[in-house]
C-alpha cells in the first residue's frame, strides 16, 4: 500500500519548513545548484495504525527477548560446570558455559539493538530535516532549540503513546546490566586463609616429581636439585593445578658447612634443604640451579635466590626470600615433612602480614 492509495485526509500533514524538493539556482557565486530532499514517501506504519501496531509488537517481542536472554546468561552462569564441555557443529568440542554466555549475552545485546533500529525505521519520524551549521558555541537561542527539538523528538518518538514498547524497554535495559554484576562473583569468595596453606603438613612424605616415588636421603646427591611433591597428590586430581602451584617443592643437598643460615641449617637433614619452587615476584616455577654457588634462578625475570643463606633475594625484582619447609627422616627411611611452610607461598599478597 503506497500513500497514493490513503485519502488525503487520512495522510499525515506535510511539513512544508523541511524543504522538500526545493532546488536552487546556480550563479557564479554558488555554482552548484542545491537539489533539496525528493518528496517525502510515507511509510505503512505513518498510515496504517494496524501495521503501527504490528511494528510496536515486533519491537516489544526483541525487547522480551533480551530480558529473557540476560535471564538466560544469569541461570547458565550459576548452573553449568565450568569443566563440562559440549560438541556444537562445526566448531567441535567447546566450553559448555563459555558458549552459554557468549550466545545469550549475545542475544541480549543484539535484540536490544535490534529492537532500536527496528523502532526507529518504522515508528519514529521518518521526515528528513535540513539544518543550517552553525557556530560550535551554544548561544542561549541552541540551547533553547535543542531542548525543543528534544521534546519535539520525545513526541515523534510515540514514547508515551507506546506503552507496550517503553515497557519492554526499559525492562530490557534494567536486566541486560544484570550480566556484568554477575561477572562480578568470579572477584569472591574472598581467599581468607587459603594462601597461607599448602598440602605440606606433618608426616606427609616427600615424593619425586619424576619417578613418583618417596624419597630417601640416599637419593638426593650433594649439588644435585630434585623437584618433590606432596604424598598423595597425583596428576589426575581435580585440583592438582591448583594445589601444585603451592606445594611445588625443590630439594637441594648442600654440605652442612656451606649453609649460612642458622635456621635453615635446623630446618635441613643432612644439608638437605626443601624451598618452595615458586618464585616470589610473580609466582614462575624456579628451575635453574648453579652449583657452585648454591644459587638458583628463575628463568622468568631473573631473579636470583641464595640458597646457603635462607634462600634470599641477591638480584632481580623478587620481594622475599623463598619460603623453605623443615624437613626429617620417618622411622622407615623417607624424608618427610615436619609441617607446612611457616609463611604463604608464591608472590606477597595484600593478607601478608
């Protein structure tokens, strides 16, 4: 249906002010002639009050759509394992809730833009609008202009008159924000003591990392670095990654009369030193060791550590010594802990007191 089949008295009135199709004439001043804007052609929705209702319930559906996407995000963020994964053609085998997230943030996102534009093609004023330019400065008389031609748009808009579109809106609008407080959960729960504490406890043996087997003072050679793990920890364990971070451990045979340190001459067996093999600047494993000087390194940033004298910091940006676990012999033979470290691993932390 064109505006030539509407009776003229059904059309919207014209306004004439725009300048619709006015053109100017070139002279040697202007030597292009202004064309003006072609006649304005009436949309279905400006003389069909039926298809203006159909239009406000298609933006009303889009905007439903969102609410019920950002629902959707909120109730597969808290539901969906973070380890279950899920095939989706033809990407393979994904992160179940990473996709979840992605297509109902998405979604969400999306039918709110949609729903705009699809509102203001089909409902809002259509007319175009010539405007001189002017100065950058706003006079009083801008202002005064742009706060009308803001209530002017407000009206065109049929924000008042459309109540099933400014609901949904505004619904949209209020949940969609939901998804990022939600984000927020991943900040908490807050760690309390967990940083402070390892697997390292009293009686828990010192197991090879590469051969998986206890260790005897006999296996650790003078000038030699082992790296040890807590008894009972294995690789196929939920939480390995995260419980390995903490209790790495590397064992270094010095000879007692090399060892500096009064403490860690006590905390040692047989100048079998135990430190943690976290790095103390940003929490890299330590791998490199020099022999000579008992030094090891870190291979990230370079930080160097003593390990005759405490294990302190002679070079880079480390902030503290590595930690160090007092270790003895059990009644079979096995070196085993005497307890956990005495002070949190890794990087210091805001509880490090």
């Amino acid at each position: 249906m064109s505006s030539q089949d509407i009776p003229e008295e059904n059309l919207p009135a014209e306004q004439d002010s725009h300048g619709h199709g006015g053109v100017a004439v070139a002279d040697e001043k202007n030597p292009f002639a202004d064309p003006g804007l072609p006649p304005h052609e009436h949309r279905i929705q400006d003389i069909d009050e039926r298809a203006a209702k159909r239009s406000e319930r298609a933006v009303a559906l889009l905007f439903t759509v969102s609410m019920l996407a950002t629902v959707g995000f909120i109730v597969s963020y808290v539901a969906i394992p973070i380890d279950k994964s899920i095939f989706v053609f033809p990407i393979g085998h994904v992160s179940a809730l990473n996709f979840a997230l992605g297509l109902t943030l998405g979604t969400a996102l999306f039918t709110i833009g949609a729903g705009a534009v699809h509102w203001a093609r089909t409902l809002m004023s259509d007319v175009e609008v010539a405007d001189d330019r002017h100065p950058i400065a706003a006079e009083p008389e801008v202002r005064a202009k742009v706060h009308a031609d803001f209530k002017q748009g407000a009206k065109e808009s049929a924000i008042g008159r459309r109540g099933l579109i400014r609901t949904t809106m505004f619904g949209a609008l209020a949940l969609v924000p939901l998804s990022g407080v939600m984000l927020l959960r991943d900040l908490g729960p807050l760690p309390e003591d967990k940083l402070r504490h390892t697997l390292w406890a009293k009686g828990k043996l010192l197991v090879n990392m590469n051969t998986n087997e206890p260790l005897r003072p006999s296996d650790v050679a003078v000038g030699s670095l082992t790296f040890a793990k807590p008894e009972g920890l294995e690789e196929h364990d939920e939480d390995f990654q995260n419980e390995i971070a903490k209790a790495a451990l590397m064992i270094v045979r010095l000879q007692p009369a090399d060892i500096k340190d009064k403490q860690e001459l006590e905390w040692s067996h047989q100048g079998i030193v135990a430190y943690s093999k976290i790095c103390t600047h940003v929490g890299c494993p330590i791998s490199l060791y020099e022999q000579q000087t008992h030094h090891v390194l870190c291979p990230c940033h370079q930080s160097t550590f003593d390990l005759s004298d405490g294990a302190k910091v002679i070079f880079g940006p480390a902030g503290h010594a590595l930690p160090q676990l007092r270790i003895g012999v059990n009644d079979e033979g096995y070196l085993e802990a005497l307890g956990d470290f005495e002070e949190p691993v890794g990087p210091a932390f805001w509880e490090r007191g």
